[in-house]
C-alpha cells in the first residue's frame, strides 16, 4: 500500500513538472503577451463611427466577463456619436421646413404680385 501512495506521488510529481515546464515555454496559449495594465486593445475612431467599427470593438476579458471600464467607455462614445448624428438630423430638418415654409411665402407673394400687375 505504501509503494503505491508513492507512486501515486512521484506521478503527481512529474505531471506537476511537466505541466510547469510546458506552461513556461509554451505561455498561455495567445497569439500576443498580454496587454500591460491599464492598457486596452479596445479602440473607435474620434468620430464618423460605422457598424464595422462597432463590429470590430474586443474588450479585455476579466475574471467575471469583460473589463467594466471599457465596457463603459465604449457604450458612452457610441452615445454621443448617436446624439451628434441625432443633433444633425435635427438641424436639417429645421433647415429644411424652413426653406419649404420659406418656398411657399415666396410662390404665394409672387402669385399676389402677379395678380396686381395683371389688374392695371
């Protein structure tokens, strides 16, 4: 029985070991180190954000899913992209009911004016 709890623990020995040296050599399995901290690989661009861009975004993984903060800081850019796209849309359409009010003062003054100029 002896012998074999020792074998048993020699096994568990090597396995250790080995596991080590792999782990040292090998890494963890990626492609690149890992990023220093406080450092992201999560990037848009200032402004003019598209879809392929939102695609694009990776955030770092944390113990519990994603780092919060970058997290945060992603939803918070497309926010005031969408509120600046939102403020120009606005801004157009103003323009553009003004310039249709604006049409139709001018067609009606001209209708009047011509009506005056016909009468004399």
């Amino acid at each position: 029985m002896q012998t074999m709890l020792l074998y048993l623990l020699i096994m568990a020995v090597v396995v250790a070991v080995v596991f080590a040296v792999v782990w040292f050599v090998f890494g963890r399995g990626e492609d690149l180190p890992p990023l220093e901290k406080g450092t992201t690989p999560t990037r848009l661009p200032r402004a003019g954000i598209t879809g392929d861009d939102v695609r694009a975004v990776t955030f770092t993984q944390s113990f519990r899913g994603y780092s919060t903060g970058e997290v945060d800081w992603v939803v918070e850019k497309l926010a005031r992209e969408l509120d600046e796209l939102r403020g120009v849309v606005r801004d157009l359409q103003d323009r553009a009911l003004e310039d249709g009010a604006g049409a139709d003062m001018s067609t009606s003054r001209a209708d009047a004016g011509g009506d005056t100029q016909g009468r004399s």
